[in-house]
C-alpha cells in the first residue's frame, strides 16, 4: 500500500512539474541557440601589382608560357591568359586581337 501511494504521489508531483515547464515563459524551446554570431569567412587576398617604377622601367618584361590559365590582371581585361610576365609573375593577354602585355607595361 505504500509503494501505491508513492507512486501516485511522485505521478502527480511530476505532471504538475512538467506542466509549469511548459507554461513557463523562461524556458527554453527547441534547439539551443549560438549565442555567438558564426565567424565571416574572409575573401582571399589577391597580390597587389608591382610598384609603378618597376612595371614600367622597360627592363626583362618579358612574356613567358605558364602551364596554369589565370584571369588576365590588366585593369579593363578578365580574360584567362597562359602568358605571364617574367619579372612582374602577372599574367596578361598576349593574342592578335588583345595585347594586354604591352598595355599593362606602358601606360
């Protein structure tokens, strides 16, 4: 008879819990929240362009084969080039319709 009474004793103190938990305003629903914001990934940094006085000294630029095909690096170019610059490791258009090698060590 005591086992029975303590079992519908704990039975009804434990409705009577979980029913102020769920009435509760303070209680936590669903997942549990980041309270940090996730870390932005920062973009890759491309390498600056050579110093003005070394693109344009006129001296060893000279156009040489890459075996990789990189985005063209003259200002109004995006065109994928395998000719890079041997001084300045840039690669730049260097084809009958676009020099953009010549431009780029000019102007």
């Amino acid at each position: 008879m005591m086992v029975v009474n303590a079992w519908l004793r704990y039975r009804s103190h434990a409705q009577g819990r979980l029913a102020t938990q769920l009435v509760s305003p303070k209680a936590p629903v669903g997942r549990p929240r980041i309270l940090s914001p996730a870390p932005r990934l920062s973009r890759v940094h491309h390498r600056s362009a050579p110093p003005r006085e070394v693109r344009l000294d006129g001296h060893n630029h000279l156009p040489e084969w890459s075996q990789s095909r990189e985005r063209c690096k003259a200002k109004d170019c995006s065109a994928p080039s395998y000719v890079k610059c041997a001084k300045c490791n840039k690669h730049l258009c260097l084809n009958k319709s676009r020099n953009c090698f010549a431009r780029f060590h000019t102007a």
